[in-house]
C-alpha cells in the first residue's frame, strides 16, 4: 500500500479563514497602512495545545515575516498586521502541535494536584534539549543547563517546580518551538494594497470643453487648467475629465441625443476616434498631448490627481478600424457590427470583438492606452462600461498594470447587475460605482450600506457614491429642489469615504430632464458645449467647500467600514456614525431625508460601546453650523430644517467637565 | 509578451456553487436515490445568452451525463440529478456564450419592432451552418436546408421569420451549440453517496454480557442472538454492540469504576487487549468469532444489521504493546505513556502515539481492524473518540475502506467542540453523535437542529441523535420519571431520521446516577455484567414498537432536510413537521417538553406552504393514539398530559370531502 504523500503526522487543521475571496482565488484590498485581521479556525486532535503563526511578506520579498497568532474562543484565532507598502502582499498561516506548552500546563496541574513525580520533569527536561538542538549560542547553553537542573537527582521538588515554570524558561522555549510536523495552510493569500486614495477620495468631474470663459465657444485643456482652482478650493482630490480624445464624425449624434448632428455639433466625446486619431490622441480643439501634461502638473500643484475616462470602443472612423478590422465583428456584408441593443442602433460606436482571433494583440494595445496615458502622469482611471468587454481582460490588464506602477487606480463604472459589479471589483477594480443614485429611503440606504460596508463583500468592493453623473440625473434631484441636491451630496460624502459629483452641473442644481420620465439631461454637456455661471448665489460651492474640509479634517470620514446606522423614531431621518479605533475621532450624521419639510425625532446612540459615559452629559458639534450641543445618555432630540442645512455632522466629543475634573478641587 | 494560458475568449463565469464544503475540499454527502440540486452564479460580459449544463459522472466512469441547467434569478442557475449508485460521483460546470440564443432573442425583438432586415437573416444563416458542422447525419442536412431557406433571394419577409424563429430549428440548433470557448468550473466536486441507512437508522445499543437468561451469569453472543427478536420487535433496523474484543487485566476497573477490581470483575470493554487477543479477537466468555458470525447472520434474517465499536486504544497487555513498542509514547524511564487528563490518570489505558516514526505501519493496522470485521459481515463502526485519534488517519482510512466497500457506515463518537465534530464529518463519518442530550428546552431545541438541518452543514454532517449513552444519563432523565424518557425518546426519533438508544437501560427507566452531579449511570454495564427484568410492566417496548412502525410507514420522518419548527404560544410545547416532497407524506409532531404537567397551547401552522385550504378543514390524525382531530385554519388547539403520551405525531390528510366532492351531488 502506498504511503500518503502528506506526512500523517501533520495533526493540526486549519480552515474557515478570513478575510478570503472564493478560496483565495482573488486578493484581498487594503490601502498603505492598514491593519489586516486575520482569523482561522485552527485545532488538533486530543487535548494537545496548538500553537499558529501568521506568515506574510511584500511579494516582491523572498522573507515571511511572522506574527503569533491568539487564540479567541471555539478554536478561532486572530491575528492583526500593517501592511506599510504599496504594491501585492502574501499571507498563509502555519500552525503545529505545541508539545512543550501541553506538558507545561499539565504540569501546572499536576503542581496544583500535588501530583507531580520527578519522572514528569525529566519529559520537560526531554523537551528542553530538543529545543536546545534547534536554538544556537547562549540560548542553547542556557536552555541546556535547565534540562539539566531538571535531571539533577539531588534538586528538591521545590526547586524542580520553580525551573520548570519559570517564565524565562517559558520565553526561550516559545522561541524554538518544535515545528517539525507543522501543518501550513495549503495557498498563499494575496493583498493588494492600494494608495489611501483608493480608500478616501473626493471627485468632481468636469467636461473641459464646457470650460471656455466665452459663452458658445468650445473650452480647451487650458481653459479647463484655469478651473482648477475652482474645484480645489472646493476640497476636492482627484479631477476627473471625460474622454478627451479625437470625436468621430460617421453617425455623430446631435444635441440632446439626437440622429442627426448639425455642422457644428461637436459629438459625445464617448464615440472616440476620427482621422485626428484614437485612444492616445487628444482632440484638437481641446489642444494638445502638452496641454495635457500641463494640465495634469496644475492639478498636482493644486493638490488634486487627474482621472480620465477609459472607455474601450470606437467611432466608425477611429483609425483601429482600418488598421485592425479582425477586432470588430462582421456581418455576411462585409460591414462592421455596431453596438446595438435591439431593437435600438447605435451606429456611432463599434465595440470590440472579445473573440476574435487575435484577442491577445487587442488585449496588449488596449493595455498600452493604459500606459500611454500613465506616461502623460495619468494614475486615475475610470472606465467606462467595464461589464461590456470580457471579463478575463480585465483581471491580467489591471494586475499587470499595478505590477509596474501599484499606484494607478481603476474605478469600475458598471451599473448593471450585483453579481456583475461584485466580478469586476474581484478582477481588480480598485473602486466602483454604486446603487446609491437611486437608494433614497431610510431602509434603502441602511440595507444597502449595510451590505456593502459591514459583509465580506468589503474586501473586494470600494464604493463610490455619486449623486448625480452625465448620465444620471435622478427623479429625486429633478423633484427636490436646491435641498434635495444638499441631502443627496450629504449623504454622499459622508456614507461615502469615496465619492464624487458631476459639476457644475451639481452645485448649480441642474434639474430638468430632457423628457419627463428620462435620467438625461436637458441639453446634457455629452452632447453639446455649455457656459455655466459659477457665480450664480445658489452655487452650492461653499456648503462642498465645507464638507470637503470636514472629511479631510475627521478620519472618521475617510473610512467606510466603521459605518453604522442608529435608530430614529422618525422614517424621515437617517442618523449614522462613523469613527476610527478607540474611538478617537467620532462622526455622528444626521440627515433630514425629507427635502420638503422640518423633521425631528429623537436619535438613539450605542454610548456604551463608545465608552461613553451615559450618565454624564457630553458634547455634540456640529461641524457644518458651529452649533455646540450638550446631550447626555442615548437619546437626544434632533431637528432639521431642509430649506437651512438638512444635516447635522456631529463631532462627538467626551464628557462635560465637572468641578472634579479641576485641579483646584482637590 | 506572453499570452495567458487560459484562452481569454472564455468570457462565462462560473463562482458561487453550492452545495460545495471547502471550495470542494470535502465531498458532500447523499443516499442512493437522492436528488442533487445544484446552483452556481453563472454569467457573462455585455447582454449575450449563457448556456450552461451541469457535468456528473460515477467516479469509476469515464463519461459525464450532462444536464442543462436553468436560470432562476439574479444570475442564478440550478439543475436537480438523482444519485443511483453507491460510492462517489463526480459534478463539475460548463458554460458558454450562446450566440445562436443571443441572436434568436434579438431577432424576436426587431420582428416585434418590424426593424429585421434580410442580413439579420444572413447572419442566422451563419450560426446556423456552424451548428451543422458541428452536427452530423440528417441533423446536418437538415440545418444546412434551413441556412439555405434564410439566404435564399426570393424568400419573403413572411417565410424568413418563419424559417427563423421555428421550435424545430430551435431545438436542433440548442443540441449542436457552439461550445468552443466554454468555461469549466476549474474542479470536480465530489458527493459521497452511501446506503440509505445512513440517512435513516434506528439503533439500539446493548451490552452481550447483560444478556444471560441466568442473573449474576456472564452473558454470551448467544444469548444475545436470543434477544435479537425482541430488538426487531420494537421496530430497529441497527443493534450496535459495545466491543467485544479481550478485556485487560492489568489495572482492569471495578465496578463503578473503582480503581481496584475485585478478582471475579470483568471490566470495561473499552479496555481493549489482553494475552486472549486484541482488536480482531473475541472475548472468550463472550464465545468465538463463529459465534459472532452467527449472530451477525441472526441479525440480518431479522432485518438487523449490526454495528461494532472501534476504540482504537489498548489495554497494557493488548498484545501490540508487545510487537509493537514502538507505537506508543515512551517515558524517559522506559514505561508507556498512558493516557492522562490530569490530574487524573487512566493507566488501564494507553493510546497510540500518531507522531510515532512508523506512523503509517500503525495506519494500515489500524485500517485492518476494520477490514477484518468487515470480513465478519459487519458494515456499520460506530468510533469511539475519533477526535483523539489524528484527522488525517481518518481521512485516509474512511476512503480507502469506502473505495472497497462503498456501503460501510461509520458513526463518529466525539462529544466535543463544533469545529472537531463537524471537521470529523468532513473528513468521511457518515453520521455523527451530537448535543442533543444536553438540548431540553424549546429554544435550544430549535437552535440546534435548524443549525444542523438547514446550513450547508447538512452536507457532510449527518446526526444521529441518542437520548442516552452507556456514558450520559442526563439530568433530564435522573429528574424527570418515565414521562421524562417517553419526552426524550419521542423527540429523538422524530427530530432525528437517525437515532438510538442504549437498552435495556433505557426502555426500562434506570436513572439513577452513581453518584448527585454525575452522568454515569450506578451499576454500570461498562464495569459489571447486569440482568434486566424485560417483562417489567413499566417497559416502554410498546412505545418503541409504535414508534418505529410510524417512523418506517412515513418517509417524512426518514430525512432531516425538512425539518420546521412551528411556532406555538407555550414555551413548554414544541411543535415542529418533517414532509416528503409535494408534500406527499407530512407530519406534524407535537411535544411537550414538561415532564411533570399538562401543558396546552394553540400550534400555528404554515398551510400555504403545504397547499392546504386555509377555508376548508383537514384532518390530523395522531399516529400515537389513533386519535383523528378535524382541524381549520393554521392555528389550533393541543393539550398534552405527560402521565399518559406527551406527545401527538399527526399525519395531516388533505380537506375533508363536502358535498360537492361527491358524484352524487352533480
């Protein structure tokens, strides 16, 4: 009979760990400094004791470093470690058979019992010298020199016991313990870590050709790089522009979406490519691959990160048409397919054909529009439409790309379904659009945020919350008015470590849709150059000045995974915390859901796991009025006003001083 | 570059199956007969149709049966398959992009719109000639005429839709897809599919010693054949008897576990070994191996199969402490370790040292104890403290005997924590001991069984649940009368398609603990040999007897998978209902947990589920007592007095016929 080929002796069973998306078939996500917590069931046969370590390295590095792992209760174990590099990081967890530890507490025992016979010190003493095998120098003398004393015939009972449980003892056998027939978890993990904006981002998108300071006139990169300090005095991080490439002129559409273009219809800058050129080329009329860099270099001056759009599909005259027919479709006439969504045509865009023959050679060039524009100091990326092209382009592009520059950044724009959007975020998206443009009701929200902050689910999935995109103007936004855009940017950017708005079409509440019924917009910038008077005095610019500072200033904020809902006696209002450990920064939000009417209710607080004391009075500030509240114990009284600010952003601070808290009391 | 080895035009996803333990680490489990239902999320890139056929095979066959599976919700898809085989079977799952679907779908829609065109036919006629080469025969020719009638020029619009959108033509082409870049699930899943005992069983524990007609008289295998009749009486179909192997004499236990043994006691079975033989022998005051051959074959002409305990452990004289030192655990004095907990000592015992050099000798003798009962005509083990014994033994151990004997059962004895108890299940038990014993209260009660009968743990962990053990006499039963016994036996064998019990102990009421505080039973089988007084009048025989029938005459109660609890307004009655599909067999069992008083209460029933008219009453006719109530509505009244049945096990009847039921009446 032949032996198994795993060593029987291996006793110890690990399994049930997490964090682990399906199996270890995908990488966890974490930003540059995180904690990564860890936990496995990890158990033997018998009454023996265990022993677990967490091994984990940069996988660039050859070297594990390892951390003991604790155990908790009902055989899970933990372990907490930073990840302080960007880049891939492997885990996997070794755990063995601690047969000192075992003999060490049955000694205890036995001392306990008065039950201890010489015979059980000479198995430590066993013991000792095997670890004294494994360890060199003094470390192995010394431990030597206790198997001996544990031998020596003359030692009383008394002084066995003491060399036997003595801690330095317990120290040095901890450090060599016998790992002979450690059983190691059969995969390595993987951890992608991110920059921290791929955890804390704050977005404003802008199309540069509405831009030009001349109202009817088409507005260029320089006209946009005059903007910028428009949108970072605004608070926001990351800029983000719509394709800025050559706009194909076959089939172009026309204002408001329709067939025809006039002459000087300037196009949707999403039907991409014309005799101009492509994917790496910028459109004229926007100026030039050097504006652009000029561009990117402003922003960086003004602290702000360039995102551009990434959106893998042609105009009929992009020149990959020409140049490389095999990666569309054909159809028996010899003409290409376009996009279609029966019985509806959009004849002005080709998409790629994902398995045509020479996938691979379309997968390399589209990779290399990628990297084209890293060249320009492009890191941002936000594609368009990922769930259209194939899913296992998207898992080697993006791990290939971070393998050379781990600081680039992917946001998944797939508004489709759960388990599509879950797919590309495993794949190696490194944020996603959410459902929260159309999530308004107090159980929508919680369930939804819920899901997505508190499940596994977070491992992979980073939201990003917008209120509103080019291409969604929500019934909710076209119905509520100014304090309707208040509550849904609210929400945005405190539900939302990452978050972004489509402007200037959101601070200057643009409302009307094309047709009653439709998410589109009136005379939508995707089709049309426009003049915005950022002037106007309901520019809700200083209301995102304000909460952009309130995140940059409050950690609570630029995380999503402490979120947590509170009860209110009141559907109409939302109430949520966020905060970092300890707590040491605590955020508590309130938002008056209702954008019609005053609402109040009575909110209720977990004091108690914020160590909080409940019988004293503490102090509730908020950020956006300056309003200094003192609550005391669970249940404090809110109200709100949709037509002033419909929000409260709490700053929790401890307890009111009293007398005794002074000095001059004692 | 290169080119990834997975061709990138396998655009399906295939994540999420279930059943699946470990990302298939571990086999699930079924019974000959058994449906399979399979699920997994299943879907693609962009609006192409999937097609997706699950892929299962006997292991020893080479061709997979495949088996389209259906799209249910949210990009889950599910197939049901029986398994008709003993062993193990093999499931995997392929998808692909269906162009042929994807294209019929569009073309429905365009013809819906009036917006086809003779080329959306052309194309079809394409997809259509590929099915005919991947077709043969008339099947061929016949797609090739159909491709044909779709390019032809003088072809109405009229007939092109006909030829197109024809069930024929749809059918054919959905038995020649074009499966040229499907998606494989990248592992074969693995189900164990044992004899249906495994799923329902019925044992009864008895100790042969205790079976002389004579009282004070060592019972024999023969006199236990003699009892045989009255265990089949009573309905069992598992006799299981503790082990029968030489008893040890050296440090041999006296009755009641005194450390000292009288010279005329005969010990614990447990203790296995002595100059008489070991594990492959028989205890000569038991009888021969013949003997047992015999009352194995007694058994079986009374449809009893027997089951034998396996401890693996030895007594100091097993003979393997001899012929192989080497085995066990040396202490530095030269003396075998024998087993501890300390303080306490069991020197009666000595376990295996599974760390030991030769560890896979001990393996294969190990592995021979079971084969050479096997040979005696024995299938069912019953282990004794798996959990001491190292897990990778067990694996390979189980496998091995049930690529051989695909029918052996094994019942894993380990009282212990979860994770252990289900990582043995895992590992190959095909049934396992559980908490039940300890769980008295409704909420407990509920809690569990739901655990085990409603998470993926029903996969690979299968309880059979005992009421009492030769080793736990539970403070229910020591506090509680006969009414306490009839409670917790009517609970085990309704709540559990598997369970036992040890006799006569329990049929005869013994609840008397050897001492306040103790789960040993006073005068216990395991130290001393007992008669039993069958013919006392207060021996719940009959109740056994009725009870088995009911359980064989109603599937329902042969499977835990549907097991619900129903609410009832009184914390002492619990009701819960096992059914068979459709429900074509239901049964409601109705308990009260009060061993002491008559407890009433109105039992809430889910009749939409079973299709039962709210407006019409139906019948449950109780089992126990030939009782039949005429019920209406979900909720009704029960009233159950401990001192005669504390129970009802209703059979629940359609409606009662009403006049129009009748022919008469038209």
């Amino acid at each position: 009979m032949k032996q198994p080929q795993n060593d029987g002796r291996r006793r110890v069973v690990i399994e049930g760990v997490s964090p682990e998306i399906d199996a270890g078939r995908f990488p966890i996500k974490r930003t540059v400094g995180d904690k990564v917590h860890v936990e496995a069931d990890i158990f033997t046969d018998g009454h023996d004791s265990v022993a677990a370590v967490l091994a984990y390295r940069p996988e660039s590095s050859k070297t594990c470093i390892e951390r003991p792992m604790r155990a908790l209760v009902n055989d899970r174990w933990a372990v907490d470690f930073l990840v302080t590099q960007l880049g891939r990081y492997r885990y996997t967890i070794h755990a063995w058979v601690d047969h000192w530890v075992t003999w060490r507490q049955d000694l205890l025992k036995r001392i306990q019992a008065n039950s201890d016979t010489t015979l059980d010190y000479l198995i430590g003493a066993e013991l000792i010298d095997h670890a004294a095998e494994r360890a060199e120098g003094s470390d192995a003398d010394w431990l030597r020199k206790q198997a001996a004393l544990l031998r020596a015939e003359n030692g009383s009972m008394e002084s066995l016991r003491e060399v036997a449980t003595g801690a330095a003892l317990s120290d040095l056998m901890d450090r060599h313990p016998d790992r002979q027939f450690e059983t190691k978890l059969d995969r390595e993990l993987v951890i992608v870590v991110d920059p921290v904006r791929a955890r804390f981002s704050s977005w404003y998108e802008l199309f540069p050709r509405s831009t030009s300071p001349e109202p009817g006139k088409h507005g260029t990169l320089n006209d946009c790089e005059a903007r910028l300090p428009y949108i970072a005095d605004m608070g926001f991080n990351v800029v983000y522009l719509p394709p800025v490439h050559p706009i194909g002129r076959k089939f172009r559409k026309g204002k408001n979406n329709s067939v025809t273009a006039e002459p000087d219809d300037v196009g949707s800058p999403w039907a991409i490519g014309s005799e101009e050129g492509g994917h790496k080329s910028v459109l004229p009329a926007l100026g030039t691959i050097e504006d652009f860099r000029c561009f990117v270099k402003r922003a960086s001056d003004l602290g702000l990160q360039v995102a551009i759009d990434i959106a893998f599909q042609v105009a009929p005259d992009h020149p990959y048409v020409k140049e490389h027919e095999e990666w569309f479709r054909k159809r028996p006439d010899g003409t290409i397919q376009y996009a279609e969504n029966p019985p509806k045509k959009y004849q002005d865009i080709y998409p790629f054909d994902f398995e045509n023959p020479n996938w691979f050679e379309l997968w390399q060039e589209l990779k290399s529009v990628f990297t084209f524009w890293i060249d320009q100091g492009v890191r941002i990326f936000r594609v368009d439409n990922p769930h259209t092209k194939a899913f296992p382009f998207w898992e080697w592009c993006i791990t290939e790309i971070k393998n050379r520059w781990p600081e680039a950044l992917f946001l998944s724009e797939a508004f489709t379904r759960p388990k599509i959007m879950y797919r590309l975020a495993k794949l190696g998206f490194s944020q996603s659009y959410t459902y929260f443009p159309w999530r308004n009701a107090k159980y929508e929200l919680t369930q939804y945020l819920t899901q997505l902050t508190t499940t596994p689910v977070r491992e992979f999935f980073r939201p990003n919350q917008w209120p509103n995109t080019p291409d969604i103007l929500t019934e909710f936004l076209q119905i509520g008015s100014g304090s309707a855009f208040m509550v849904r940017f609210l929400l945005a950017a405190t539900l939302g470590a990452n978050y972004g708005i489509y402007g200037p079409a959101f601070e200057l509440l643009q409302s009307r849709p094309v047709r009653p019924g439709s998410e589109e917009y009136l005379d939508s910038e995707k089709y049309q150059v426009r003049h915005w008077d950022l002037e106007r005095s309901d520019n809700l610019r200083d209301l995102i000045a304000l909460v952009n500072r309130i995140r940059n200033e409050n950690p609570a904020l630029q995380t999503d995974w402490s979120l947590e809902f509170h009860p209110v006696n009141n559907e109409q209002i939302i109430c949520y915390s966020k905060h970092t450990d300890n707590p040491s920064n605590l955020i508590v939000v309130v938002v008056n859901l209702d954008p019609h009417h005053t609402q109040a209710g009575i909110v209720e607080l977990p004091l108690d796991k914020w160590r909080i004391d409940e019988d004293h009075p503490y102090q509730a500030n908020d950020l956006l009025t300056g309003a200094r509240y003192v609550w005391s114990g669970r249940r404090n009284y809110v109200e709100l006003n949709p037509a002033s600010v419909p929000a409260h952003i709490l700053l929790i601070r401890r307890r009111l001083r009293v007398e005794s808290d002074f000095e001059y009391f004692l």
